[in-house]
C-alpha cells in the first residue's frame, strides 16, 4: 500500500504524540519521528544526512550563545546570593499584597526584555532568580513558574527581539518600526497578567499568601540599599545595549561576566558556586538544544512532507476574507506552536501567509506582531513549549513539567484577551510606530 | 510524475526569488517540466544545500561557494578572487566562462558531490555603508567594519577594523554603534532593515562576489531527464541569470539609491586615489587565492586563477562594448526600463557561453 | 559490578566531557567579554571570535553534557500519563524507552563519526572577518558526546531490566 506524503506527516504526528505521551523524553521523540518520517518519504540516506549535518549546524550558531550565557548569568545570581537581596526589597514593598511577588517577576521580566531579543533568554535569566525565592515565601510553585515563563515570552514583543528581525527580514519591512510596534502590545501583556496575577490571589490567597510586613516607609526605603547588586546587574546589560557596547547576543556573556564580577567583589564567589552555576548553565543548555535541535529536525520533515501546500489548500478561500484569514493564520500558528520552535513557525507560514496579508492589503507591521505574539504562545503550549522547558531545568526535578504547564494555563487566558485585543484593535500596534517620521 | 524541489533558504521576496527562480519556475512549467520552488530555508540552511541537494532532499539549490570551500576548492579561488573585478557584471560573465568552459576542475568539485552547475550569478559592487559621514578612503581609517574574508582585506587595506558579526545582529549594532560601518552593494539598504542607521555610502563600486551557484542540479534528477527536457532547462538558463543579476540586483540598487536619496544619505562615488590602492590590493589578492587553495590541495589553483583574470579583462571589454552600462545608467528605478539592458546580457551569456557547450553532454 | 550505570567507569568520563563542557562554557564568557572590551576600548576586536563561539564553544556546550544530563535529572519529558503505573511496568517501560534512545543515540554517533572523517579529510575551513578558520576538529565533538550518552543509555537499560525481574509485586 502506498502512503501520500501527507499520510505519512499525519501519522508521524500521532506517533510523535503516543511516544511523548509514553514519556520518551521530548527531544528523542521529535528526533526519531521527524528521522523516521524523512526517511519514508526520502529514503534512509537523505534521514542520515539530516543527522550528519543539522545537530551540528544548529548548535555551531553565534546567536544562540545568549542562551547558555543567560542561564549562567541567572545560574550566578541566584547561587552567589545575589537576587536574594532583590527578593528582600520586593518583599518589602510588595509581599503585603497578593501575589505581590508574582506581580514584581512580572514586571521584572518586561524590563529584562527590554535587554534581551529573546524569549528563552529572559526566562532563563529570571527563572532561577525569581521561582526559588518566591518557592521560600511560600507561593504556589504552578503560579511562579506559570509567572517566569509567560513573562519570559515578554523577551520578544518588547524591542529588542531576534523575533521581530527575522521576520522583518522575510517580511522587507523596518525592523525599527517592528520594534516600536512591540512596545505597548509587550506593555498591555505585561498589564493584563499582572492583572489576572492579583485577581487569582485575591480569589485564593494560599496561591501568593501576602505577607505580613511590619515596616516603616524609611526601613523599606533602607532595604533598597541592598539591592544595587542586582541594580548593578541590569542596568549594566540594558546601558551596555543602549550605549552600543554590546549586541543584543553579547549582552548574554557580559551579563554573565557582570554577575560573575559582582558576587566577587560582594565576597560571595567561590569554586562551589562556580562550579554549580557553571553546571546547571550547562545541563540546561543541552536539555533545551536536544530539544530545540528536534524541533528543527521535525520543521525540515514537514517541509520535505509538503505542509506549504497543505496550509495553502487549508486557508483556501479563506484567503479572500481578512478576518477569517486571521483566523486562519492563527489556528495554523496555534498547531504549528505547540510542536515547534520559533524559527521552524517562522519557516513554514511565513512564505505561505505573507503574500496572502499583502494581497488582501493587510498591514505587515500589524501581522508581524500577531505573529511574534503566536510564536510567543507556541513557546507555552503543550507538547514542545521551550520556555516551560528552560523554567523546568532551572527548578529541576521536584516539580514536574505538567504542574508548570497547569500554571501557565491562566498566562494562556490572559493570551488569548490579548490576541483579540491586537486583532480588533491594530492602533495598539501601530499607534507608535505611526508616530516615526 | 511528481514535481522537482528547488529548495534554498532567501525570504521569498528575495530578488533571487522573484526575478531569477519564480519566473523560471513559470517559464519551465509552461514547457512541460514541473519545479517546486520552496523559499526561506524550510529544506536546509545556506550551510545544508551543498548536502541537501548531493542526497536529493532537493532536487537543486543555491550555492554559496564560501560555505563549501573545501569541497568546491577549485570553484571557490572565482569567489575568492572577489576583489579584483569592478562588478557583478563583468565579474558573473568572467566566471562563468572560467568554471564552464575552461576549469574542469571546477565542474568537477560539483560533480564529486552529485551536483551539476547549470546557471551562476555574481553579486557586488560593494561600498562601506556608514553610520557616520563617510565620504573619502581617509575616512575610513580606524572605522570597525562588518566583513567577511576577502572584504576584510579590503577593509584591512583601507586601514579599518574588519569585524565578524551575524547578519542577524547587524541592524542593531549599526544603530547603536558597535560598528561603523557594513561592507556590502547598496543594495543592502533594501534588503537589510539597517536604511534607518545609515548617514552616508562611500560607494567605490569595487569587487563582486561571482561564482555563486545560482542553479545546482542533483546529478541523478538531471540524469533522468531526456535530451529534450535538458536542453529546455539549458535554454533557460542565460534568461534566468540575466534577470537575477540585472533586474534582481541592478534594481535593487538603483531602488536602493532612491532609499538613500529618500532618507538623506549622501552617497560618494569614490575618486582616483582609492582606484590606485585598489590596483594595488588586486595583486596580492590573486597570491592570497591560489595560496589558500593549495593549502586545501587544490590542483593548478595558479592556472585557475590565472584565466580568471583573463577572463576578467575580456569581460570587461565584453560588456563596455555591448552598450550594457549605457542602458544601465539610463533606467530608472521601474524594472521595464531595464528590459533592454537585460535582453543584451543574456545575449552575451548564449553568445559567449550557453551555446558553446552541448547540455546533453554535461 | 559490571553492567551498572552508576560505576565509575561510565560516571567518569561521562563526568569530564561535562567538565570539557564546563570550561568551554566559560571560556565562552570570557571571549566575548574580551572581544567586546577590545572592541569598544581600543578599537581592537579579536580575530575570529564569532567563529571560535560558534564553531567550537557552542558546539562543546551542547553536546558535551548530553550524558551527564541523562544521568542527572534526565532529559525533558512528560510524565503526566505513566506516574500511574505500576513499578514493575513502570521499569519495563523504562528499559524499552532507553531501548529505542539508546538505537537512536548509537546511529546518531556512528552517522556524525562518519561526517566527522568527511570534515576532516577535507580539512573543513570557514570565512572569518579576514581569514579562515579550521572547524574540522569540532565536528568530532557530536559522536564523541553522542557515543558516551549512548553507553550510558546501554547500561541503564540493562539496570532497568532488571529491576523489572526482580520486582516481584507492584
Ligand atoms: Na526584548
Ligand atoms: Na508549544
């Protein structure tokens, strides 16, 4: 019997679906479909020339070295003590209210994105600093963790954004408008879940139990002293990226060196917490690439398998009508999400959906947004949801990735407000950049 | 049957893709041979295509020959002679009667990875685009300047820093300042997102990057084909070419000095003085080349190198007396008005190369 | 004993590939902040940084700690639908996964030993700013990683296994 190339892509989908379920880990199960899968619609050689060359050119990749970077510098942080001091002055201020700390690793991660382009990076960065600290004021860990990685996608709508410069360059359209354009659709994200945060705690205070903080206004303004290390941290990466001393990718390193330097000259730095920093900088980097190095191998499948044609026969008329070509592109953004990393999304709808934007004189700065927000919710959903995953190998193995998945959960309701927020209301994306020139 | 996959890693909206591939696509359909175009690396990356059209994950793709140098290492001393031509012009015509009719050996760096070359283009004319005003070489002096390879000995020649950086990171670190500057065509102005950055162009219009594998075939796809259908494809080729260097990029500049004029960038053609540093830099150029090919075990990289720059004289002649920088300079940005200029570089592409060779007997 | 995962025999040199990671990791830090520095202080940026991070650093750091990563926490996965079982099944499904990894492992190191030779008998150099770099030597870093994660997937299959023999009751 012969399969259709489409047949065998639907099939390898539910396999991939059945091992991740048997809990083969992830990056396996992606490998051995997206192999597998190659290997019937090509042939076995053309499945080992993939293995042959796409591991290593994948990881052999300049812009990805913020990732380790940024796991080290948040690995350093929290090890050294150094976050610590934060954690104090934000209970200080924050810890009588409701999920008080939530709400500040929220904003905290919107400013962190205005240093970092991208997502997995600000999550990894913040991951360890904030979920341990808020783990010992005794919230729940669903809603830390829910709380760093759903704001860590912040990285990517709020400018700068690897994002947004990959698909202005598919797109041909200014990237400097793209960015603009991320800031008050970042902000609004940052607000409603913020928001949803106290609302939750409110409802069930065990969530986030305020704390009972018997301070005068003076005291807390003297816990702010404490503090600068932390200070010192992020005000280095965001000068540094704006004084144009380093790129958005070597902000990693130097964020790492700086946080290397502080818990030196604070005392705190010796070989054991180098030594841990260093090896759970480490392990997380190679949890999240075996991963991420699937998912890549997964995207060239369905490419080989024809999935182009497939979402073009899908959208069909659609395609003549803007709101349902909206809907359209979103359900294809929300499937494609859940398997895929960013670049594997941006890969196989751009070229698709892009000539059917423009045809339907639709605006690409606006699109461009929807699109980061999208891929910005692939990196939540169940099965492959990279930043659940970096959150999970920085809290290791007590909690386990399903409760942060149920977490993240109410980030995906507050998602989905935003998302038809953007779709009826475009000025909020592109209030700002009408501003330019 | 089912269609042939040309598979490579540009945005669909690249020039290549519009001007060049599309309408070939088009063009050889419309004769009865199927070709699936599929854009923006879903297939493989720049890096992959060498392998990925060797094991027919594709059936053909773009070559660029300095992320294969060791397995195209006759092929790539065209490329890495990039300094020594004035433009992609001359330059593509130059290399393609190098590597088609007289370096076997370069046809055969192809043929050992499974491959045929069937169509090449050049790029270039490059210029420094510049975050600062930048209008003489003296300008340029202590500048950290975005390159790669031999663009990097320019840069180094005119006294300023190459810097490695990812084309990814380039936007930004011109805006803000950790370079200076980016070695490029002008054309970069419209395909990079980097127009908003830039205050000035020192456009000197030296060296083009030739070679490039516009249209590599999987041996076995191509093998399958009957003489008929390989002469169509062959009949396509100068066509596909003239229309990716002449429409694509020619265009893409002239739309791109509209950008800049739009956007206030003063843009300096270069004087005498930089021509003779140039005239200079040429000839250690050509030793650099054959010296990096020997050290990859290339044979008689002297001889390749040698009728490249014959070949390069020649061109120029070619094209100064085709009228071809006439109808050049006399286009405006709409594409139509570059209709003449790129009927008579194909001309020149049958005349002086597609005709000489019989593609059944590749 | 011989067939155990957690002898030292398997758990050191597992232990110093994620050590050679380590130092790459770091060393990664330090380039980068010395590139910058160069480059934004004295206008001297070091020569191939950008290769040197991509080719060699980011390379080590991937794959080096792959089976250090197996035997501490494990790779990511989904444990939602098996935390039920019982032990006995529970090993038995184990030894099958690490069955299925440990074959996809090993053909994952033989295939990239083999694209390892190919670099190096070519001699596989990339562009830099004004140069080229050697890369060869780095591709010998996916079997070399691969093949030890795939030694450890062997061994604690067979561990599993036999847990699930000896497990008598659930
Ligand atoms: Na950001
Ligand atoms: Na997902």
């Amino acid at each position: 019997m012969e399969f259709t190339d489409l047949q065998i892509a639907f099939s390898a989908m539910g396999i991939l679906l059945v091992l991740i379920a048997l809990r083969l880990p992830v990056g396996f199960a992606l490998f051995i479909v997206a192999v597998g899968g190659v290997a019937a619609l090509k042939g076995w050689d053309v499945a080992a020339g993939m293995i042959r060359n796409e591991p290593f050119d994948f990881a052999a990749h300049w812009s990805f070295s913020a990732i380790p970077m940024f796991l080290l510098m948040g690995a350093v942080a929290h090890n050294s003590g150094i976050s610590n001091s934060l954690f104090y002055a934000a209970r200080c201020w924050f810890g009588g209210l409701p999920g008080g700390l939530a709400v500040a690793t929220n904003f905290a991660c919107a400013g962190f994105a205005a240093a970092s382009g991208s997502s997995t990076a600000t999550a990894a960065a913040l991951g360890k600093i904030s979920v341990p600290e808020m783990s010992k004021a005794g919230y729940d860990i669903g809603l830390s963790s829910g709380t760093v990685a759903s704001a860590g996608t912040l990285g990517a709508m709020i400018p700068p954004s690897i994002a947004f410069v990959l698909y202005g360059i598919f797109a041909e359209v200014s990237i400097s408008k793209l960015f603009i354009a991320g800031v008050l659709p970042g902000l609004l994200t940052a607000g409603i879940y913020a928001l949803m945060i106290i609302a939750r705690c409110k409802v069930n205070p065990s969530l986030g139990p305020p704390l009972e903080i018997k301070m005068s206004f003076m005291e807390k303004v003297i816990a702010l002293k404490d503090v600068w290390p932390l200070l010192v941290l992020i005000v280095a990466i965001i000068g540094g990226l704006y004084g144009g001393l380093v790129t958005p990718t070597e902000a990693g390193a130097f964020g790492a060196f700086v946080a290397v330097v502080i818990s030196f000259l604070q005392g705190r730095m010796n070989l054991r917490v180098l030594k841990d920093s260093v090896l759970e900088a480490l392990a997380g980097t190679a949890k999240i690439f075996w991963v991420a190095i699937g998912a890549v191998m997964l995207t060239r499948f369905l490419a080989m398998a024809g999935a182009e044609d497939f979402l073009k026969d899908l959208v069909g008329s659609w395609a003549a009508e803007p709101l349902l070509l909206v809907l359209a592109a979103s359900l294809i953004y929300i499937v494609l999400g859940m398997f895929l990393d960013p670049l594997g999304v941006l890969l196989l709808s751009l070229p698709l959906l892009l000539p059917m934007f423009e045809a339907l004189d639709l605006n690409l700065i606006w699109f461009g947004v929807l699109v980061v927000k999208y891929i910005e919710i692939g990196l939540l959903t169940p099965p492959v949801g990279l930043n659940v995953y970096v959150i999970k190998s920085v809290v290791g193995p007590e909690v386990s990735l399903e409760t942060i998945f149920k977490g993240v959960g109410w980030f995906l309701v507050c998602e989905v407000l935003v998302v038809l927020l953007l779709v009826f209301f475009p000025q909020i994306s592109l209030f700002l950049p009408s501003m330019m020139q | 049957d089912k269609a042939y996959v040309y598979g490579q890693w540009l945005p669909p909206k690249h020039n290549v893709n519009l001007w060049g591939l599309k309408p070939l696509v088009k063009e050889l359909g419309d004769k009865g041979i199927k070709w699936k175009l599929v854009t923006g690396g879903q297939l493989f990356k720049a890096k992959g295509t060498l392998k990925g059209v060797g094991n027919r994950t594709a059936e053909a793709g773009l070559v660029v020959p300095s992320y294969h140098r060791t397995q195209l290492k006759h092929a790539f001393i065209i490329s890495d002679l990039l300094m020594i031509g004035r433009n992609e012009l001359i330059m593509n015509g130059a290399a393609h009667e190098t590597m088609m009719l007289e370096c076997p050996e370069c046809m055969n760096d192809y043929k050992r990875q499974g491959l045929i070359y069937l169509a090449g283009y050049g790029v270039g004319g490059y210029s420094m685009l510049c975050r600062t005003m930048v209008t003489k070489y003296t300008d340029i002096k202590g500048l950290k300047i975005r390159t790669t390879g031999a663009l990097g000995r320019w840069a180094k020649k005119l006294q300023g820093i190459p810097v490695s950086m990812s084309m990814s990171d380039t936007p930004e670190a011109i805006k803000r300042g950790n370079i200076d500057c980016i070695a490029g065509p002008v054309a970069w102005l419209k395909s990079y997102p980097i127009v908003d950055s830039i205050k000035s162009v020192l456009n000197y219009g030296l060296g083009s990057y030739s070679g490039l594998g516009l249209f590599v075939m999987n041996r076995k796809a191509w093998d399958a084909y009957s003489d008929k259908q390989k002469r169509t494809m062959w009949d396509a080729m100068p066509g596909t070419i003239a229309r990716t260097v002449i429409d694509g990029y020619v265009g893409d500049d002239l739309i791109s000095r509209q950008m800049a004029k739009k956007q206030g960038i003063k843009i300096t053609k270069t004087g005498a003085k930089m021509l003779d540093i140039w005239n200079e830099h040429k000839k250690g150029e050509v030793a650099l080349a054959v010296k990096n090919a020997s050290k990859m075990k290339a044979k008689n990289p002297q001889s390749i190198a040698d009728k490249f720059v014959a070949n390069v004289k020649k061109w120029e002649k070619i094209i100064a007396d085709a009228g071809l920088e006439n109808a050049i300079a006399n286009a405006t940005p709409e594409r139509s008005s570059l209709a003449k200029a790129s009927a008579i570089y194909k001309g020149l592409m049958i005349k002086h190369i597609y005709s000489k060779i019989d593609p059944t007997k590749l | 004993m011989l067939l155990n995962p957690n002898s030292k025999y398997i758990q050191g040199p597992t232990n110093a590939l994620a050590l050679v990671g380590g130092v790459a990791i770091i060393l990664l830090m330090l380039h980068v902040v010395a590139d910058v520095m160069g480059r934004e202080l004295f206008r001297f940026p070091l020569e191939g940084t950008l290769e040197i991070v991509s080719f060699y650093y980011m390379v080590a750091v991937t794959f080096f700690p792959l089976a250090y990563v197996c035997h501490n926490e494990g790779h990511i996965s989904v444990e939602l639908f098996t935390k039920n079982l019982p032990r006995r099944g529970n090993h038995r499904l184990e030894a099958i996964l690490l069955l299925i990894s440990f074959i996809f492992t090993l053909w994952f190191a033989t295939e990239t030993w083999s694209r390892a030779l190919e670099s190096y008998a070519e001699g596989e150099m990339w562009e830099t700013a004004d140069d080229m770099i050697s890369v060869w030597p780095s591709r010998f870093i996916l079997p070399i990683a691969t093949l030890m994660m795939a030694i450890y997937l062997f061994f604690r299959m067979f561990h599993e296994a036999r847990l699930s023999m000896s497990t008598k009751t659930d």
